[in-house]
C-alpha cells in the first residue's frame, strides 16, 4: 500500500508527520499537486489491482481513522467495501474512488 500526501497544499506539516509515525511500516511519501485545492489537505491511498481512495478536508485530528482505514483497505481484497459507514467520517471527506 501506497499513501500520498499532497505536499503542495500543506500549510501545517503536522499531518504528513503524523501519518508517517501512525502509519510505521506503510509507504507514506509527499507528492505534488493532487488536484484537491478545494479541498485541502488532501491524502490518497492506492495499492496494486485495488481501488485507490482521495479523501480531502484533513488534518491530524483524522489521523485515527485514516489508520483505521488503512487496515480495512489493506484487508480488502479490491478495495471497495459494501457499506460506506465503515469508513466512518472520512465517508464525507472522499473526494473519488477511483478504479484499479
């Protein structure tokens, strides 16, 4: 698994930081523009032959369920869960699946 870190719209580096340390173990790297000015800061999670996963409006108060979420994604066989509720507030913070 794959998590990128919008390096572009960061105007407090805690979140990258945060997630580095929470998520010990996984590829965490900071990326150029992801497209989610609007939306700011913006962390996407991919994996190969999964569905990837953009979610925006973040910061370190998310950390937990961004871990969270990083444990049901690497279990998921393709990424994609039947029930949107299992990702809990990040559900309104997805900005696109998008298809492996």
């Amino acid at each position: 698994m794959k998590v990128s870190v919008c390096g572009t719209c960061i105007t407090d580096t805690s979140l990258d930081t945060a997630l580095r340390e929470a998520l010990a173990g996984i590829d965490v790297e900071t990326v150029e523009c992801m497209s989610g000015c609007t939306r700011p800061q913006t962390v996407a999670f991919r994996e190969e032959g999964k569905v990837a996963y953009l979610f925006g409006d973040l910061s370190d108060a998310d950390v937990p369920e961004l871990c969270q979420f990083a444990d049901l994604y690497a279990a998921s066989s393709d990424g994609t869960f039947a029930d949107a509720r299992v990702l809990g507030t990040l559900r309104t913070k997805a900005i696109a699946r998008i298809p492996g």
